[in-house]
C-alpha cells in the first residue's frame, strides 16, 4: 500500500449544505465551489512549495557531497604523482610495522530517524490519532511485556529480519559442516590403546617426491675418452647422437666421423 505524503483539500468543490435563509440557491452553491477552488489552488501551491524545498534540500545535499569527492579525489592525484619508486625505497620491515589503513569517514546510520522526517510525513503523523493508552496495563503483566506491542510494535520487523539472518547464518553452517571430510587415522600405542586423530581434508597435502634421472656411465666414460679440447660440448648434441651407437658406445665409424665434422 502506498504512502500519500500530501493530499490537496478540499477534496469535494460542490458538496456543502445551502442554508435555508439563502434566497438564490444556485448563487451560493457558485461562490462556495469558487472558495474551495481558491483553498485548492493555495493548498496546492503548499505542497508545491515542499516538494521544491525537499529537491534543493536534496541537491544541496548531493552538491556537498560531490564537492568533497572532488577535493578527495584531486589530494590524491597530487599525492600519486609526487611518488617515485625509484627515490622511495620501502624495506618490507617498514611495511610490517605499518598500521593497517583505517578510514576515517563516517557512515550516515539512522537514516529514517526524526531529524530526516519531511515536513508532510511530520504533519500527517501528527494528525493522525493518538494511540490508547495501554502502557498503563504493562505493570499488571507476568510475562513483562510492553502491552503497547499488541497495538503497535515499531520493532516487529526488525526482529523478523534479525531472526531471518540468524537462521541463514546456522544453515551456511550446517553446510560446511557437511563438507569437512574427517579422516581417521589409527596410531597404536603399545597394546593398551589406540589414538584417533582427526584432520581434515584441506590440511592434507600429497607431496610429489622428484625421481632423480638414470645415469649412463657409458656415455660419461665415451665422453671422458677424448681430451678436453676435442669433447663435445652442448653446442653439437647432433654430431654426438649420430656417433653413438646402439650399445651406448661410440663406434669407431662414428668417431671418424666426429673427428672430421669437429675439424671442418
């Protein structure tokens, strides 16, 4: 159900009782509709004027605003253009031993309190009726409850929402306990006992262990049969392949081979 902030009265222009001392009927019942299109116009003319003042009140608002973003905004630019890098030099003992950033700005909180109630609301509120008193029963009360709440309980759906959240919170609990996976590991300790530990299964990590590669003592001792000068380096791994014969072992076609590649 809506709202309605204003409402421009009167609502009816040509309802009214005439008076009986009225000779011309058709007369009065023409001025009275006339004054209540006048107290509609001023009526309107009110509500306009409030409509227009919560607007500038608004942009006024939102220029402040803007205003000191722009200064924030420009500070900084002036700050990241007087760093350098390369003159600065942050040791990471000095960043340890930093705070952590903390803002300083404040959050508007109370957003819908008395001091942000528009003039009209304030005005409808204020003519409405009051409510009964019934804060005088609480006292007779065994269970302490304000009897105000069973007529009106501004706190209703803030405990609707707060209970709501506590139910979410306990169901992403409930989840992630299904997804631990415990594993159970039995350590005997003599022959008295046995001790069960549980981990779970995100501590646990498979270490790759690293195989260390095959040596081949026959290459290494071909490699060591030539002299220092005329060994192959990393640079010719063709010339050594094609010298190399099925066994491992260089063939004496093949070292003839080498030998003339080498000197070309």
């Amino acid at each position: 159900m809506p709202l309605v902030k204003r409402n421009v009265e009167p609502r009816h222009l040509c309802r009214g009782a005439v008076p009986e001392s009225i000779g011309s009927e058709l007369e009065c019942v023409t001025n009275n509709t006339l004054s209540a299109i006048i107290r509609q116009l001023s009526s309107l003319s009110k509500h306009a004027e409030s409509v227009f003042g919560e607007l500038f009140n608004e942009a006024n608002t939102f220029y402040v605003r803007a205003n000191t973003l722009q200064d924030r905004i420009d500070r900084l630019a002036v700050k990241v253009t007087q760093l350098d890098s390369s003159v600065e030099e942050v040791s990471l003992q000095d960043i340890n031993m930093r705070k952590g950033f903390r803002s300083s700005t404040v959050q508007n909180q109370q957003v819908l309190g008395k001091g942000s109630e528009p003039d009209s609301v304030a005005e409808m509120y204020g003519s409405g009726d009051r409510p009964p008193p019934l804060s005088t029963l609480s006292p007779y009360r065994e269970d302490s409850t304000d009897a105000m709440k069973f007529y009106s309980d501004p706190s209703y759906f803030f405990d609707l929402w707060k209970e709501k959240m506590l139910h979410d919170t306990e169901e992403k609990r409930k989840e992630r306990r299904k997804q631990r996976v415990s594993l159970h590991f039995t350590v005997p300790h003599g022959s008295c006992y046995e001790q069960k530990r549980y981990v779970e299964s995100s501590t646990v990590q498979r270490e790759m262990k690293k195989v260390r590669k095959a040596r081949n003592r026959r290459h290494e001792w071909n490699m060591m049969a030539f002299d220092k000068e005329l060994r192959p380096d990393h640079h010719h791994p063709q010339t050594l392949q094609r010298g190399v014969s099925s066994e491992g072992s260089l063939s004496p076609d093949g070292r003839s081979e080498l030998w003339l590649k080498y000197f070309d």
